[in-house]
C-alpha cells in the first residue's frame, strides 16, 4: 500500500464521553519480540490491557528523523489504540489503529491541547502485509516516517524516550475512514522505551522484504 495522508475530523481525548480515564504506567522496555513472518526483531512494551507497542529502527539512525517500524497487536476488545511519540497527547505526532474486518487501519493525528486531534500531515505511513485482524486480534504493522522528529524535538535512536498510549473499548464510526471520529480513550498511561534495544540491521532489505505482497 502507498503512504497515506490524512484529512478529517480526530478522535477525542479530552474529558468527554465515556468516563473518567484510568492512567496506567510501566517501566523501560526490555522485551525482545521477533515476527516469524518477516524475522524482524522489535522492542517490545505490553500495556496493561494486552496491547503490545513493537519498535524497530535502523542500527544506523543518528538523532533526527529516522525511519520507525511500528508494530500495534492488541485483543479485539480494543476499539483503538494509540501511541503519543512525545509522552503526552499534545504537541507531538499520535498514530492511532484499529481493525476493519480482517484488515487494520492507521490515522496520523496530533494535538496542541486536550481536544480532538487534527490530521497530522507531518508523519505518513506504509501499512505492511502483515496487518491483518481475526476473531481474537488485530496487529497494524506500519513503516512511520515523521514521528521521530518533529518542531525542535528529535528522539534519540540510541537513548530511552517516553513514550504514551490511550486506548478505548469502543471502535470508531465508521471504521474504514481513517479520518473518522471516536471517542475519549477508556485508559492511557505511559513509559520508558529503550530505542537501542529496537535498533536492527539491514533495516531497508528488511522493510523491503516485509513489504512484498505474500506469494500467492
């Protein structure tokens, strides 16, 4: 697929809807998880709703904006999920996924207060094959550029960086728009991720290689 840009209306994060939010927390990532499919190796952090947020990036990035290989697997019970690349949900680029059917979407957002999100132009994304959706999960895979720098801000690929989630049991309106609206998050929370654990070799032959279309 090619990378999308967003146009639209943003999902909710502000202090509407379903409920008071519960924040969660958690420590430095340290878990390593490898896709069988594609044999690319992640750092990975589980939050305490079962959603496991997977980075990989390239062993050559230096501090700036490097390339981010994202990887979203999370129970259908999870309407959507997000991940805040600043640590918080304003000021920073946010991607937010869900399923469709048997397929994952991802939207671009960002907030500059804790209010709907407006597309974010600043990041696009390739979603790869092996986003997929069942009865029990659905995983987003995404090669996301933009994210790791933005305005004065740039992530230290060899450093730990904090990092924020939301999530919410109920999906978005109309799942396959990616510009659709969605409601406050029922949980979020934060932590530290160690972007040297998620540093790969041969990044570019692996994206390539992760990119192909499955034989048929």
């Amino acid at each position: 697929m090619g990378l999308l840009h967003l146009v639209g209306t943003a999902l909710a994060l502000g202090n509407t809807g379903l409920g008071t939010p519960v924040p969660q927390s958690g420590g430095i990532s340290a878990a390593k998880y490898c896709d069988a499919a594609t044999t690319i190796c992640y750092s990975e952090w589980i939050s305490p709703e079962k959603i496991a947020y997977r980075i990989a990036i390239p062993d050559t990035a230096t501090a700036g904006d490097f390339d981010v290989l994202l990887q979203i697997e999370a129970p259908q019970t999870v309407g959507w999920a997000a991940i805040a690349w600043g640590g918080v949900m304003v000021n920073n680029p946010l991607t937010v996924g869900w399923a469709n059917g048997d397929k994952t979407v991802v939207s671009s957002r960002s907030a500059s207060s804790r209010s709907y999100p407006n597309p974010f132009t600043g990041a696009s994304y390739t979603i790869l094959p092996t986003s997929t959706a069942n009865t029990t999960h659905w995983t987003l895979t995404v090669l996301a550029k933009g994210v790791s720098g933005w305005g004065s801000t740039n992530l230290d690929p060899a450093g730990t960086v904090s990092l924020a989630y939301a999530q919410s049991a109920r999906p978005p309106t109309e799942p396959a728009n990616n510009a659709t609206r969605f409601g406050i998050h029922n949980t979020r929370g934060s932590w530290t991720h160690d972007l040297k654990s998620a540093q790969i070799p041969d990044f570019a032959e692996l994206v390539e290689k992760a990119s192909a279309p499955p034989a048929a």
